[in-house]
C-alpha cells in the first residue's frame, strides 16, 4: 500500500541544532565501529572452525590450507557482503524518498524481478552455467526493467504512484515468465533454486571487481541526491519554488537504485529485506533528511546483512544457511514490531 505522506519539515529550510548534528554524527562514528567488528567477525567465524591464530596466520602469512579458506572463501566473502550491503541499503533509501513510500523497496520498481528474469533467460536459452556469466545478464535485466518502468510511469511526468504502479505490473508480469520456465525446464529450476534465496557463499574477486564500478558509480550518484529528494520530500510545488529539478532528479534516483541494485542483486541474487528495513529503521532516529539517513543506511545495512551471514554459518555448521533466508527470519518479525511501534505512538 502506497504512504503518500504529508511534506515533513526539510532539513533545507530547518538546519538541524548543533548539538542534534554532533550526536548524529558520534552515532554515525559508532555505526562504523560496529561495521568494523561485524566484518572482522565474518573473517574470523564460519562454517570450518578455525582458532584466532590460524585465522591470522591464514590473512597474513599462510598461502596453503588456511589462506585459502580466510583469503579465498571469508574476505571475498565479507568484501562482497560489504558492498552489496551498502548498496541495498542506499537504494531502499532512495526508492522510498523517490517514492514517499516507508515500505518501499528494490523489488517494487521491478528490479529484483528483472534481474532473476534474466538470469533464468540466460540459463535456459543461452546455456549459461558459470556465475561470472549471471552477473552481466542479471545486471542486464535489472537495467532494462529500471528504463522501462521510468518511461510507463511517465517519464518526463513520472510521479511516485505511477512509477510504483509500473513497478509492481511489471514484477506480476516477469515472476509469471518466471514460473513458467521453471516449471517446464528442470535444469533452470535447479540452478535458479540456489540462486533466487541469496547468497554471499559464491563470492570471489572476479565478482567482486566486476560489479565494483557500477556499485561505485551508483553510491556516488545516491548521496548527490539528497538534498533535491529533500526538497522532493516538501512537495512537487515547494521543490520548484526551491529550484529542484523534479523529471531530472526522479530519473537520476531510479538509474542510481536500478545500477545499486542491479549490481548487487547480479552478484549474489536478491537479497530481501535489508533495503527495506535499515533505511526505514535508520530513518526513526536521524529524522527525514537524507544528508543522514544516506550515510547511515550505507553503513548500517552491511552490518545487517554480514551479521546475517555469519549467523547463517553458525547455526547449521557444518552446513549454513544462506543469508537471504537469515535476513528474512530475523527482519521480518523485527520489521513488524517497529512499524506496531510506530503506529502506537501515532494513536
């Protein structure tokens, strides 16, 4: 259900008290710490037990068995978590703004449904078995399905409701097509099934530098936006009267979520919860303004899905599970327990 909100107070026209800017940023200052801990946790713990030691000797000193489960398997693993992480957590940020909508997500423009288009066409048609060969289609799929929902939604005219109308038609369409390739193709099935949960488990350098400039470009562009989505958050006429550029600005936010979210999703498959949740969690203590809930939501959302990763490694050793199943066990009931909390204080 759409939350086409009234116009909170912008952080443009009401610069926050000096004293609110310094315990914002120790919080963000704090945030970064934790991150830190979250990924020397991912190093240190997963599904092979391995002592402090030998996990040190494996990152500093060791090129045999223990530098290739630390160096091969666990910091491409954190890395990747890390940068698909972040990327989540911005391009829920930025789809909700763009939207004006707290529940909104990558997966209601569509995005996540284009890119698991993709790769199950790329599967069953083109023979593609390799993962580095999903990346490029997955990445593909989540760009056209981003240019196609901006241009049925308006383009030039584009306004929240019918970008997310257009979103969401065409995520019905594209999980049919889904379905039933699945259904008459074993072979995609298979593949696909390990794939569409989420995972970190197929990391490796490659991945990472493939998807490395997209995610680069499209964190850059993001935090650029936040002060014309301020100004958006006002109301269409408040931001002409302040000088934004409405067509410009919702173009730029949907080509920096579909890149954000088309990386990550092409590198580990979509992952729930985490851009919908850390931005919205985020947003009950630093307030609307995005120039704190960007960085916050960059820095937070990692720290969920990498503290989701290694609670997936522990729990079924010597198995795991896989972090979209995590995120989504733990998130949900959370989730549901901020927005109780939230309409309680409403009441």
């Amino acid at each position: 259900m759409l939350v086409d909100s009234p116009p909170e107070p912008s952080a443009e026209t009401a610069p926050a008290p000096p004293r609110r800017r310094a315990v914002r940023a120790a919080g963000l200052l704090v945030s970064l710490v934790v991150l830190v801990l979250v990924a020397v946790a991912s190093i240190a713990i997963g599904a092979k037990e391995l002592s402090l030691e030998q996990v040190w000797h494996g990152l500093f000193q060791d090129s045999g068995t223990y530098g290739d489960v630390v160096v091969g398997e666990r910091l491409s693993r954190t890395v990747l978590g890390l940068l698909v992480g972040a990327a989540l957590g911005l391009a829920g940020a930025v789809l909700q703004a763009l939207t004006r909508n707290p529940l909104a997500d990558p997966g209601l423009l569509g995005i996540n449904a284009g890119a698991s288009a993709a790769v199950v066409t790329a599967i069953t048609f083109f023979g593609v078995t390799s993962l580095n060969g999903y990346v490029w289609f997955a990445f593909a799929g989540a760009a056209a399905v981003g240019v196609l929902v901006f241009f049925l939604g308006g383009s030039r005219g584009a306004t929240p409701v019918r970008l997310a109308l257009a979103g969401t038609a065409i995520s019905a369409a594209l999980y049919g097509y889904l379905q039933a390739v699945m259904i008459t193709d074993e072979a995609a099935l298979g593949k696909m099934r390990f794939w569409t949960v989420g995972s970190l488990a197929s990391a490796t350098s490659d991945i990472i530098w493939q998807v490395l400039p997209f995610l680069a470009a499209g964190t850059v562009l993001a935090l650029a936006l936040a002060r014309p989505l301020n100004a958006m958050a006002m109301g269409d006429d408040t931001a002409r009267a302040l000088g934004a550029h409405l067509n410009r600005t919702r173009a730029l936010s949907m080509a920096a979520a579909t890149v954000l979210c088309g990386a990550a999703t092409a590198a580990c498959g979509p992952i729930v919860f985490v851009g919908l949740m850390v931005p919205h969690v985020v947003r009950s203590f630093t307030g609307p303004d995005l120039r704190w809930i960007l960085p916050y939501a960059t820095v937070l959302s990692p720290v969920l899905l990498l503290g989701a990763d290694v609670i997936g490694r522990i729990v079924a050793r010597p198995a795991e599970l896989q972090v979209g199943i995590v995120t989504a066990i733990l998130g949900g009931p959370v989730f549901i327990f901020l927005v109780r909390r939230r309409r309680t204080a409403q009441l």
